[in-house]
C-alpha cells in the first residue's frame, strides 16, 4: 500500500508500507500530547511581527480502531528547488496502519 505527497503537478514524497501481521500502536499526536505554534507572519500586513505563542490542543471523542504495525519506506522524489528531494529514501523507525476520528475543540496555553 501506498501514499503519495504532491504540491500542484509535482510528486514530491512517496510512501509505502507493507502490514506485518503483528499488533501496532498509536504514534505521534495520537500516542502524546503535541505542542502546536499559533501566530505566524501575516502576508495582509507584512510591517507587523508575528507574535508567537504555544498550545496544547483540546482533543475531545477520540474513537478509533485498532492499530496494525507495518514496515515503512519514504522516498523523496527529486526536485528542481526544493531541499527536501536531497533526503532521498528514508526508512522510518516504526510504523501503523488505523483509523482514527477526533474532535479539536479548542486549544489552550502551554503551562509555563
């Protein structure tokens, strides 16, 4: 099975993976908690600085089924411009196949 990144008419990552028969988990902002960064430049008013603050997502009625685990493969396909096509193929340290619908509510300031 597979994916495949484009902006416009440029493939710009591929992923595969193959199921391995053995139970997965949950992995990035599904396993943890995650920290997002709100506040980037504006481009409707370039003169003012970006005012940068963090946040912890409010995640409410997570449903989702169960994970599979899977070996998994990114190719960064070339690319004229973009840095990104000089990381080539990359073999990720774990990976898993599931479903999964949440509901963001909201977000909240980081604890200092």
């Amino acid at each position: 099975m597979g994916a495949t990144l484009a902006v416009k008419d440029r493939r710009l990552i591929e992923a595969t993976f193959k199921l391995t028969g053995d139970v997965g988990r949950p992995y990035g902002f599904l396993a943890n908690k995650t920290i997002g960064t709100i506040g980037w430049p504006d481009l409707t008013q370039p003169a003012l600085k970006p005012e940068l603050s963090w946040v912890l997502p409010d995640i409410q009625g997570k449903v989702s089924s169960d994970w599979h685990d899977a070996a998994a493969t990114i190719h960064v396909l070339p690319h004229p411009v973009e840095e990104l096509s000089l990381l080539g193929e990359l073999k990720a340290e774990g990976a898993s196949v599931g479903w999964v619908g949440i509901t963001v509510m909201g977000a909240q300031p980081v604890p200092a």
